[in-house]
C-alpha cells in the first residue's frame, strides 16, 4: 500500500496556531476512470414521486384528484397514452426533408432536419425536428421506421427536454 504523504502549514491566529491540510495525495485507491470502467450495463431508478403536503380539512376525493393533476403534469399518469392519430400524407414520410412542411393539428411547422435517433438494428426510431417560425419553439414528430401508423408521437421542446403532447391530426 502507498504511504500517505500530507502536507500541512500552520496558520497563526490571535493567541493559537490551528494546523490546516492543504493537500491528500495518493489515498491508495483507484482512479475515477479505473473504478468506473466496467460500468456498460448500468440501470438508473425511477424518479422518486413528488409528495404532496397533507393539507388541513381535505378530504381523499379532493387528495385523490391532486394526485391525478400532478400526474398530468409530470407525464406519470394515466393520460400520457396517445390515442390513435389521424396521418394525411402527400408522399412516404421517409421522403420528408428540410424545408418541407408539416401541420400538427393547428401548427404550421418547418422541417429542419429528419434524422435517426435510435437504430435498434431490426428498426430505426426516427425523429422529425421541426420549428414554428412564428413562435420560434422547437418540436419533434418522433417514430418508428417499420409502423409508422401506431408510433408516431409528437413532443414539443421546454428548456431543454422534449414533453410528449396529445396530437389528432397530422399532415404533410
């Protein structure tokens, strides 16, 4: 094992010396990157749930409903399911490229870049990014390569994650 070498100063204080470490070298460890190489199959947990404050003279009905909001909110309840979406297209939207256009129920959208997101080898998860010139906000029309029809989903971009919104209709 190595030694521990500590350099230490003394600083004066009014009427005692405290002793202060400056600097810890070899501790004897690994580095960051030799502790961490192996980590390829790492799994993260879920995030944990935001509490809710017990509020005085509230009944469960009213608890109830403002779980349901907050899981709205957050995208953790049960409204996050898309219901099937209504697609009018003018050609395969494979062919779509920047500068075409794109109506997402009442936007009118500008296609910016179509690229690969994901290749999960038998499939490719697709991702349209489009901008409103008007609003100047950032969305992305989001699929699957081989089932287009049932996955393709629309998100829109707040700071800096994209949130899945409900769409009807979409057409190019």
């Amino acid at each position: 094992m190595a030694k521990k070498s500590v350099k230490k100063s003394y600083k004066k204080s009014k009427d005692k010396k405290e002793e202060v470490k400056e600097d810890e070298e070899n501790e004897g460890g690994l580095s960051l990157d030799d502790a961490f190489s192996d980590d390829d199959n790492v799994e993260y947990g879920k995030t944990k749930p935001r509490k809710i404050k017990k509020k005085r003279g509230i009944d469960e009905e009213e608890l109830e409903e403002e779980i349901e909001e907050i899981e709205r909110e957050t995208g953790n309840g049960i409204d996050t399911e898309q219901e099937e979406v209504e697609i009018k297209a003018s050609k395969p939207i494979g062919k779509i490229k920047k500068g075409d256009k794109i109506k997402v129920d009442s936007l009118n959208l500008e296609v910016d870049a179509h690229i690969v997101l994901i290749d999960h080898g038998t499939t490719k998860e697709m991702a349209i990014e489009c901008f409103d010139s008007k609003t100047d906000r950032d969305y992305q029309v989001r699929y699957f390569l081989d089932n287009v029809e049932s996955s393709i989903e629309f998100y829109e971009l707040e700071e800096i994650i994209y949130n899945k919104k409900k769409i009807k209709r979409i057409e190019w």
